[in-house]
C-alpha cells in the first residue's frame, strides 16, 4: 500500500507519466496534507500533444502545420505519448495511406498528431513558478538518437541570444496561460532559422 511505500516522506516528486495513477497518488498526498510537488491540472493539458498545439495556437506560437495541410515527410506521434515513443516518419502519402488502413496502423487515427516533419536542432527550457511569478531557466539542447531517444543535453545549449530570449517568453507565457504551480519544460526546433514549438 502507498501508506506503507510511503511512511515518512515528507514530500513527493512523481517521475512516471501514468495519469490515473497520479490522481491516485495526488488524493493520496492530499488527504495526508503531504507536498506534492508535481501540477496535476498543467498535466492534463500539457500530457497531449494537441491539446498542447491549441494552446500554442491560442498563445500565436508557431507550430508544426498539421497534415493534410502540409508536405512530406508527415510525422506521426502518438498523442499522450512522450519523448519519441512510437514516432514514425513517412516520406509520401503512399507510405502514411498504407500504415492508416493497414492493422498494424493506429487502431484509433484520432489519437495521433499527423504533421509536417522538421528537421534541425533540438532544445528546451524549463520554467518555474506560480501564477504571476515565473522564471525561465536555462536553454539546453537535446541530442537526439534513433536508439535511444534523448541520449544527450548539452547546458548551456547553443541557441543564438534572439531566439533563447523568445523560448524564454513562450515559456512563461504557457506556464502562465496553465496557471502553473511548479515546473515544465517547452521544446522547440530551429528550423530554417526559425523556432518552432513541439510540446
């Protein structure tokens, strides 16, 4: 039982991505007065990818153009997945056609984000806070491996001044659209020297 995996903690910091299972465990800590140090509401928003996209949407950030109303390569991602599990890239409409229809494609289309494929490098940038009092952290950059997924954060990450800046604004600019009460990260591609929200 979490009363006897948990006796004497004084406060919890969740690192699993499993949603009915951290409502078990924020009923758990709330009913013990016990700090939990994790915003279970920002989750439920940030945890999809497109629920995450209409926020960027609604915030004017850019975003990957969704499919159909892009070219190849189309990335397809699960949407309450994270990091690149499950990812696949398609380089034609043939390809993305054949995987939708065919049984090993996605048993339900409408819980993946189709989108364009950008190519470039990766970075991040955690911000912490409450409501009307957040601090943008360092940009670090993410190198990524097909094996491995993130396999490298290089801090500080190398990110022209401009560009950081605005990751910076984006950042808090979510955190505060969440209402959020402690920390998330926001990631970002540059591409074509532009920077583009992922989640």
């Amino acid at each position: 039982s979490l009363d006897g995996a948990l006796s004497g903690v004084d406060c919890l910091l969740p690192a699993f991505e499993d949603l009915p299972a951290l409502e078990v465990l924020a009923q758990w800590a709330a009913h013990r007065d016990l700090p939990l140090a994790f915003d279970l509401e920002a989750y439920r928003v940030t945890r999809s990818k497109k629920a995450s996209h209409g926020l960027f949407e609604r915030l004017g950030l850019a975003l990957p153009k969704a499919w159909p109303g892009c070219a190849f390569p189309v990335l397809a991602k699960p949407d309450a997945s994270s990091g690149s599990r499950g990812v696949r890239v398609f380089e034609h409409e043939p390809s993305l056609r054949g995987w939708l229809e065919s049984p090993e494609g996605p048993k339900d289309p409408c819980a993946w984000v189709l989108q364009e494929f950008l190519s470039g490098p990766s970075f991040s940038i955690e911000v912490l806070g409450r409501p009307g009092a957040y601090r943008p952290l360092q940009v670090t950059e993410l190198a990524m491996d097909a094996g491995y997924d993130c396999k490298r954060v290089r801090a500080p990450g190398l990110l022209a001044a401009h560009h950081a800046d605005r990751l910076a604004r984006a950042a808090v600019s979510l955190a505060e659209a969440l209402r959020l009460r402690g920390l998330m990260d926001l990631e970002a591609i540059l591409h074509d020297d532009a920077l583009t929200m992922l989640e």
